[in-house]
C-alpha cells in the first residue's frame, strides 16, 4: 500500500508522491521563542517528528527544516518586561526549546532558521513582491495586496469578501484593503531594525517562512506543516507571497494537527490552565506524553487529563514490559539461529499491518494496535521454557523498529541482573561438564562483553563486576 495523506489544500486524502523520488522537503512552521513551550505546542512537534521518522523508515531521504521566530511584536514586548534585548531573550528560549524537545525524544531538525540570519533574503522577497505590483508600501509599512492574488483564501477555503466579513478597520490604517497583511513593519523608536529599501524597520511574521523555504529547500517543498490554527492567516499568507513570486505551489501536501485541549477545555492565557513540557516532565516519563499523543489520529482533537494520561501509561507499560522480558531471556536463552517460518510470517504481517496503519494518513492509535499485537505474540512466546536466541531477537527487532517510527521505548541499561549472572555461571559450569563448549565459551565471552570477571576459587567460581 502507498502513503496517502490529507491534504488541507484539496480536502481530501491523496497518494503521496515526492517531488524527487526518494527524497521529501519538509518545513514545519516553529516557535516564536518568547517562553517554554506548552504541552500544545508538543503536539506539531511531536506529530511531525513521527511523520519524519516514518517516511526515514519508508527509506526516503527527508530534509527537515523548522524555524525559530526570533524577532516579532511579542518577543520586543517580553525583552521589555524582562529588561533584556531581543537576541539574548531568544537565545534563552531557543535553547529551551531545544532541550524541551530532545527530552521528548523528537530528533533533531536538519536545520533551525531563524528570521534575524536571513533579513536580507526576507527583504530581496519583499522587494520581489513590490516590485510584482503585489505589495505597497505605506509610511515605512510594507504590506502584501491581496486583492491582487486571486486564490487568496484557497487552503482554508474562503473567499475574499468572506474574508472582509469581520476584520475591523483601524482608523489610523496605512492598508488598502482590510485584509491585506504586513510584510515589513516601520519600527518605532527604541525598537530593533534593519535597513531596508522602505526606511528602518523588522519583517512581518508569515514573509520569513516564505523566504526560508525558498532559500533552504527551493520553489516547491513535499509536505508543509503545522497546527491547525495555522491554516488562516499564517499558512494562506505563505501561499500567496511564494506564489505570487514563483508562480509555483508552494508546497505539494499541507498538513495541520488538530488541537490539544486540558480537561476537555482549550487551552488559553486567560484561564490559566497551560502545563509547560518542563514541569509535566518532571511528573512522568516523556515517552508517555508521546505515546499519549500518538493515541490519537492527528486530526483529531485530544484531551489531556489525568484519565487519559494514567491510560497511556498503563498501556505504553505493557509494551515497555514485553520488550524488557525479551531482552533480559536473550541473555540467557540457548543460541541458536532457526527460526519456524510460522512465526517470521507471523511478525512479518504485523509489521505489514503497521505500514498500513501509517500508509493511511498517519493513523497512529491503529498503527499501535499492531504493535500490541507483536507484544501478545511476544508475551505467548515468552511463556515458553525454552525461547531461543534468534526468535527473541526476531521480536526485538521488530519492536526496536516500530520504535524507530514512534519513539516511546526507554533503553533499559544494558547491565546484567545478579541473579542473571549466576544463572549464566551455572548454565556454563554444566555447558563445560557435558563437554558443551562452544555454549560455554558464548557464555564466558557474553560475561567478559558484559565486564563481568569470573575467579576460580577453591569454593567454586566468584564473579565480580569491573
Ligand atoms: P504558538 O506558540 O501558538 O505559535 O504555536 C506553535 C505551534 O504549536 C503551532 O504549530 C500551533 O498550531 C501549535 N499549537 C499551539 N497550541 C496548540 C494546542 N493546544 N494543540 C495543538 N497544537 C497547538
Ligand atoms: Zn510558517
């Protein structure tokens, strides 16, 4: 089965086909680095971390770009309140940013742009766009014509005069038309600027994207991301300015999570119920705040509650639980390297069931059915006297490469349990009694491997680790 996904822009699931074979250009709209990021903010993140380690698994090549904002309105009011200046208030938080996500296991970007290392290509693009007649400027202002672009509103939907419909008219407005949107903000004295063609001033939010994508991964990209929030104004503004430039689509497949609510309430300021990454970490593991993400489809609304997280922790334990029982027996169980056909197709059409699962629109929560029913089979197998090597390695290796895709597994230390240790002492001094040395040299070389040293002593063998 090929990946089909959803396409914000088209309504409707579509066969994925990448630009290059091989190969996908990914941009995932980030943070504007002001404060910790909230247990909301995890969702994008984590979503498209799975979908990029999905599409690795799937052997594509994938180039992930995903920016800071690191110069806007709300990062000079907050450097205010804090007496600090814009680029140390975004140092702070971009480096927060970037510990709160390694903790939650999303691998790193390919590249984190940030808007103050490419003012001069955002300029060159606004200077584009004037000079195209789809943008004016206005007393330093520099703002983008939407009337001229006529499939402004196409990705969410809507029409220009719907779009009227409600944006209120400042009276000290520079703009030509209510919906048009600023590309290039005069600044007002004591502010951060650069020079531009239209006077001192800092770009827009939605011109960086526009200019990031185009400088970092060409005229038009694979999948475009981000919260569903971002679909109007910010994803719609993108289109029209790189459009309007290359006359290209932007991006091939939009794809928007859907929201995170607290207790079936949405999240907000104003009621004061947001719960960062930092301080919910210090309350259970990462990887079940991930596998309860995962625990919906993305486009879906998900609730956070102690319900719901208690559930995944629960559930995330019974997969953590099988995968630590196939390790610890395969320290001790006999080497061998058959394997019955019946199992390895048994796993192979779980493995295919998973593929499915994601095939179809990234839909995590039945991807993770298959990967109960691998830690079913895992479970029966292990209740088994005698397992032998190549199955239980079968099974962990299956297990380690659903994990590739979803990340929700810790890695035990690999250290021997004592009563491991003794139970390999003696399955080695009977090994070496019925002349059974090749089992018993594996078994000294496991332990060596394991820096645990074995002592004859005339009261029988004593072990001591390194
Ligand atoms: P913001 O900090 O609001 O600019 O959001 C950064 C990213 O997080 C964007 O992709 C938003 O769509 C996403 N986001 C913010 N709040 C939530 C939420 N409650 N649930 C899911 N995504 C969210
Ligand atoms: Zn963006």
């Amino acid at each position: 089965m090929t990946l089909r996904v959803y396409n914000t822009l088209t309504r409707k699931k579509e066969e994925f086909v990448p630009i290059e074979p091989g190969k996908v250009k990914m941009y995932v709209c980030g943070p504007t680095v002001y404060n910790y990021i909230h247990i909301g903010n995890g969702r994008p993140v984590i979503f498209f971390d799975v979908v990029r380690r999905y599409l690795e698994s799937q052997k594509y090549e994938v180039t992930y770009i995903t920016n800071f904002t690191d110069v806007d309105d709300k990062m000079i009011r907050k450097a205010e309140e804090l007496a600090v200046t814009v680029p140390e208030l975004a140092e702070t938080f971009i480096q927060a940013f970037l510990d709160d996500v390694k903790t939650l296991g999303v691998h790193d970007a390919t590249l984190n742009p940030r808007v103050t290392e490419n003012i001069q290509e955002i300029i060159d693009f606004i200077a584009a766009l004037v000079e195209k007649d789809f943008a004016y400027e206005a007393r330093g202002d520099v703002y983008y014509r939407t009337s001229k672009f006529a499939e402004y509103g196409k990705l969410s939907n809507q029409n220009l005069e719907e779009l009227q419909y409600g944006i209120r008219i400042e009276v000290d407005d520079r703009k030509e038309s209510p919906q048009d949107f600023v590309l290039w903000k005069a600044a007002k004295p004591g502010e951060i600027y650069w020079d531009s063609p239209w006077g001192q001033g800092r770009p827009g939010w939605h011109i960086e994207c526009s200019a990031m994508v185009r400088k970092y991964l060409g005229e038009t990209i694979d999948i475009h991301g981000g919260g569903q929030d971002l679909t109007f104004p910010h994803h719609e503004c993108e289109i029209a300015q790189t459009e309007a430039v290359t006359g290209h689509p932007m991006a091939n497949y939009w794809l928007h999570n859907a929201f995170l609510n607290i207790d079936n309430e949405k999240m907000s300021k104003s009621l004061g119920n947001g719960i960062l990454i930092r301080d919910l970490v210090k309350q259970i593991k990462p990887q079940v705040f991930r596998f309860f993400m995962l625990s919906a489809h993305y486009r879906n609304p998900l609730n956070f509650s102690d319900e719901s997280l208690k559930q995944a922790s629960n559930a995330l334990d019974r997969i953590q639980n099988a995968y630590d029982n196939l390790k610890h027996r395969l320290t001790t169980a006999s080497a061998t390297s058959e394997i019955e056909s019946a199992l390895t197709d048994r796993l192979a059409a779980i493995a295919s069931q998973f593929d499915d699962k994601m095939n179809d629109d990234f839909n995590t929560p039945d991807a993770i059915t298959a990967v109960f029913d691998l830690v079913a089979e895992a479970n029966l197998y292990l209740q088994q006297e005698r397992v032998n090597t190549a199955a239980l390695q079968l099974f962990l290796d299956q297990l380690q490469a659903f994990d590739q895709t979803l990340g929700i597994l810790s890695q035990q230390t690999d250290e021997l349990l004592d009563e491991e240790i003794e139970q390999l002492i003696i399955e080695r001094t009977e090994s070496r009694k019925s002349k059974n040395w090749a089992r018993a040299d594996e078994i000294r070389d496991l332990l060596t491997e394991k820096g645990i040293f074995l002592e004859d002593t005339p009261q029988g063998i004593r072990w001591r680790r390194k």
